[in-house]
C-alpha cells in the first residue's frame, strides 16, 4: 500500500524561548520539530512543547520559504500546541482524519517538515502516563521510530492526518527492544479546536499542578525531581519520596495517582498526600496550582 500525504501541507517550526522561561532549563531555549497546516489561513497544528514560552516562532515549507508565526495556543492536557502564521503561507491545509477507526496492525506514514518519511505500523493503541503530569487515555504508537518525531504527521491510507507525533520511546518483544513514537491522537483536537483558536486554551478550569516529575516503579509512584518553585517543592516533597495516597485513596500507579491529583478539586486546592521517605511515612499537604500560571505568554512578533 502506498500513502500519498500532500507533504507541502507539513512545515518545519523553529522556536526561541527566553533564558528566564521556566521550561528554558528542561526544554532548551532553541527548539525545533514539525506542524501540519489545518486551515487554510495558515493555521499550524504542532506539538505543544515546541512553541512553549516561545518569542520567536518560524515556520518553513519544503520550499525553504520561512514566515513568522505566533504561538496561539498550548493545551496540557492533550499536548497540542497551535501556531498562526503571521504573513500567507499559501500551502494547502490537511484534513483531518479518524483516529478512532485506525486499527492495531495498520500502516500509517510518520512526516515530518523536512519531508523524510517513515512508513510505520500501528503496533499499539493504549493508555500512556508521563511523568511530566501528563495522560492520554488512547494514545498511537507506531514502529519503526520516526527519528525527527515532535510535530511530525502521522498520516492514514486516506492521506489524512491521524496525529501528530510527541516522543520516542522504547518497547520491549521478549528479549529485543524496539525504538517507537508515541502519537497524540488527532480524535482529540476537535472538541477543543474552536476554544484554542478563540481563547488561547480550553474554556475550563485548569487541572491541579504539582510540578513533580515521577515514574512508575513496580506500582509505586516514585519522585524523580521538582521544579524549582513549583507546589510540590513549596511543600517539601523531595526525590526519592513514594507517593503512597491522595486525600484518601490509596495510589494503584502512575495513571491512577494522576486522576486522584485531578480529581481532588480545582487548581489552588489544598491536597493531602502520604508519603514514604527512607521507610517512614509522612503526610504533606500541597496547595497545587495552574500550570499556565508559571509561563511565559507569547508575544506577537
């Protein structure tokens, strides 16, 4: 099968974030990936953490012609990010497909700007926790790894776009282990389009922020680090510490910790939590926040 995506439709996004932001020391100051054109006004669809406190955005077709962008939107639940370009791109827009009816076992192509090409399979669709306080119910992964995968296209038999690739990742088959891409599914950007686009983010309370980095080990939901500044530090919660409860609920991993957090009240609440520290136990309470609260806003160029 061959998949004929309009790669003019893809455009390489190039971003400059201040030295004081405060994702400039975990996401570097330059940062550089792809976007898929969605509308015909020059609308970017890429992936969030690419134009994150951004103050400069650029944006290049295959053609190698370069135009402004400005950094319309961030969601964090879903990790979209929208750029508009400031002068005509005069590219042709995507459509969007459905990623809901993309099937285990299907071969889709993961584009990105540069227009380098990877022809995948779909080799799983299922929940994915990150440990930046991030979870995706229903999230594409696809092999072989795209090795230029942040904004690239994941594009269907149809030619259209099914997702937009995040991150590479590694998966174990028995005793190999396989480079993958984990997607962010397209399914997710239409209920909440028309609020980044108006708004600038989703027209709804923010979710409860920790600023705790945290990995899952063997069901238990450990502290790898804090961001300076952040909730989780105000309160003391250090590396190492063993999330053990929210509230009242026992943690049963890393997803389930995640929608005890968000499900505790809005941001600004007050959230009890028991830790483990080198074997004792200790009860902290952290008031979490909104996330959007410690970035920078984007300025138009």
């Amino acid at each position: 099968m061959t998949i004929e995506p309009n790669r003019r439709s893809i455009v390489t996004v190039r971003t400059t974030i201040p030295d004081d932001a405060f994702t400039a020391g975990t996401l570097g100051n330059r940062r550089e990936g792809s976007g898929v054109v969605i509308r015909d006004n020059g609308l970017v669809l890429t992936i969030g953490y690419l134009i994150t406190e951004a103050e400069e955005v650029w944006l290049t077709g295959h053609d190698g012609r370069v135009v402004a962008g400005h950094a319309l939107a961030y969601d964090q639940e879903t990790g979209f990010g929208l750029v508009q370009a400031l002068e005509p791109l005069d590219l042709p827009a995507m459509e969007l497909g459905d990623a809901s009816a993309a099937e285990v076992g299907e071969t889709a192509l993961l584009v990105d700007g540069a227009g380098e090409a990877v022809e995948s399979t779909i080799v799983a669709r299922q929940e994915f926790a990150g440990y930046w306080e991030y979870l995706i119910d229903d999230a594409i992964f696809t092999a072989p790894a795209h090795p230029s995968w942040g904004g690239a296209a994941l594009v269907g038999a149809d030619g259209r776009l099914l997702g937009i690739g995040s991150l590479r990742l590694q998966m174990s088959r028995g005793e190999e282990i396989a480079d993958i891409n984990m997607v962010v599914p397209i399914d997710l950007l239409r209920p909440i389009l028309d609020d980044l686009i108006s708004r600038g983010r989703v027209d709804k309370p923010a979710r409860p922020w920790l600023g705790a980095f945290s990995a899952e080990s063997d069901g238990e939901v450990v502290v790898m680090s804090v961001s300076e500044g952040g909730p989780a530090a105000r309160a003391g919660l250090r590396e190492g510490d063993i999330i053990s409860d929210v509230r009242d609920g026992e943690v049963d991993g890393l997803s389930d910790f995640y929608r005890k957090l968000w499900a505790s009240g809005p941001a600004g609440s007050e959230v009890p939590m028991r830790i483990v520290r080198d074997g004792r136990e200790a009860w902290l309470r952290v008031r979490t926040a909104d996330r959007n609260s410690f970035l920078k806003k984007p300025q138009l160029q």
